[in-house]
C-alpha cells in the first residue's frame, strides 16, 4: 500500500470528526511511520485552534484508527495547529493564503532568484503571483518551481501587544 493511499483512507476516516467540531484539515501527511494531521479553523474565523481542540481531535481521531486500522505497520500519530508561519505545499494552502505575506524557496533561479517574499496576490491550480516586497514588482511561479513555501507572519497596528504600546506611550 503506498503512503499516497494510506493518506487518502486515513483523510477519509478522520475527516468527518474533524468536521463535526468546526474544524478542517489543514495538512495530512505520513513521513518515516509519523502521521500528522494538522487541523484549523475554518478562514475567517476569530480564533484559531485551542490545546483543547488538539487533545479531542488526537482522542476522537486515535480510537477512530484503531478501530479501523487504515494502515499497516506501527505508526505515531501527531496532530497539531499548523501554526503561524504555516507551510504551504498544495494549491489549496496558497489559495487560503491570499493577501498575506509568504516566503518561497525556488528549486532553481527565477530571473536570478532563489528566494521570494512578498504579499500573495492570487493563487490557482497552476501556480501564484506574489508582489515581492523588495522591488514591488509581480512574479508569477508555478508550483513545480517551489522547493518549499510558507506564510510569513508579520506584527501589524491590530495586534494586542502594538495596542499596548501605543497606549503606554500616550
């Protein structure tokens, strides 16, 4: 059974009980007998995933498997937030991402670049196009050119610690 099945029979299995707590599934993945499942809010929410959260879905989610057994073998499962500086690596993931800084590796250079960061302006099936911070020009890359990719989380006037600051200073 390749990991490519093994993912989608587990996505399959789990994929409703993280739906039934408000949930989806971020990313899905089995590297060296690891299984990582990383949940999120849905986008737009206020709040984004609790300890909690991660405690019942790795419960609800571990009897689910065991009760199943999708896979062979012995195997450690992981579930976690992706957190703030997510990686991306399918189109969904950029898709979700719109509007937001993120940082891109290339595999090879691009008009003599490696590495790219910028507000993501659109992403398709195909690929994106990213505003590059440094020259405020548009590049388009197709996902075959992204060795590895991931937001870039930026402190801005809404955070709670910038409100703080601007009041001590008043």
């Amino acid at each position: 059974m390749t990991t490519d099945t093994v993912v989608e029979r587990v996505r399959a299995l789990t994929a409703p009980i993280v739906a039934d707590l408000g949930l989806e599934i971020y990313d899905l993945e089995m590297v060296s007998g690891v299984l990582r499942l990383s949940i999120d809010t849905p986008p737009g929410q206020p709040s984004g995933v609790t300890l909690d959260n991660i405690a019942l879905v790795s419960r609800l989610v571990s009897r689910e498997l065991d009760h199943n057994d999708p896979m062979p073998g012995r195997y450690t499962l992981e579930v976690s937030s992706p957190g703030l500086e997510r990686p991306l690596r399918t189109p969904q993931h950029f898709q979700r991402e719109v509007n937001k800084v993120v940082s891109v590796r290339l595999h090879r250079a691009i008009e003599s670049r490696r590495r790219l960061q910028g507000v993501l302006l659109r992403a398709d099936d195909r690929g994106i196009v990213i505003c590059l911070d440094d020259t405020g020009t548009e590049m388009s890359v197709s996902y075959d050119d992204i060795e590895r990719a991931r937001t870039v989380f930026v402190w801005g006037a809404g955070t709670s610690s910038d409100r703080h600051t601007k009041e001590v200073a008043s």
